[in-house]
C-alpha cells in the first residue's frame, strides 16, 4: 500500500495483510525477479473471530484520554479512532500501535504477536511510556530554565 526507501538503503513498507503470519522461508532475488518472496505461515487458525476486547479497549481509551496526553494532536486523533463504535477493538490496537510505537523492536514484536491481549498490553505500555515523557518535559517548566533555555 505504500512505500518508504530510507537513507541507510532499507525500506519501509505498508503492506495490506490478509492474516497474521510468520516467515518461514526467504527466497532472496534471482535472475527471474528482483525481490524477495516468502513463505508463511499463518498464525491464527483459518476463519479465526478476533475476541471482542471490551477491558482492552476501555484501558487504551482511558489511557488516551488522560488530559496530560490529550495536549499532543497526535494523540487526540489516535484517541478518536479508539472511541468509534464501527471499528473493532482489534483493528483499533493495530492502528494505535502503528501510529504510537516508534522503537523498531516494538513495532516488529507488536507485528509478530500473536496473542491479541498481548497486543493490546504492548501498545497501552508504550501510551503510558509517552504520558512518563510528556509529564517530565512538562515538569521542565519554563520558570526552571536556566537563562531562559531548555535542557533538550
């Protein structure tokens, strides 16, 4: 669906995914293509419901909400996904977790698990993680500043 080359020669890319699934094999490129293709295996069971989610979604929204996080635009459009009723909790954890999670890691763990609560646990660490970052730069209140300038 969309695609980012980034300096360091990677890419990043947007796929459009039918289910979640492990890699199992790599075929590298060859004289017939010039990309990559893969083998994978699903990891939900064919046909799977995801689970409803209510606690979940109630803790992401909570969470969202929270006046100190509600100050960042970002955040108040996230939190808007997670309030619509016509879209499914587990459809709302992904969308918050591709928009919040920045760290690489988290993001690929977040993609690769397959445990939905466990899913819903990753994002809602990392929205309090950056409720934890946005009160201690509110702390550096201007009034603390030496000279008139930021310590950042």
């Amino acid at each position: 669906m969309q695609h980012e080359r980034l300096k360091d020669g990677r890419h990043n890319i947007v796929l459009h995914g039918v289910c979640r699934a492990r890699i199992k094999e790599i075929q590298e490129p060859g004289e017939s293509r010039a990309y990559r293709t893969a083998m994978l295996q699903p990891i939900d069971p064919p046909n799977h419901l995801p689970p409803k989610m209510k606690a979940a979604r109630k803790i992401l929204q909570e969470l969202l909400h929270r006046p100190m996080l509600q100050r960042l635009a970002s955040v108040q459009k996230v939190a808007e996904w997670a309030d619509r009723k016509d879209m499914p909790t587990y459809a709302v954890i992904e969308l918050v977790g591709a928009a919040m999670l920045r760290d690489e890691n988290a993001r690929y763990h977040l993609l690769a698990c397959g445990n939905p609560w466990e899913r819903a646990q990753l994002v809602a660490n990392e929205i309090a993680r950056l409720e934890g970052l946005v009160a201690a730069a509110d702390a550096q209140g201007t009034s603390r500043w030496p000279k008139g300038l930021s310590w950042n």
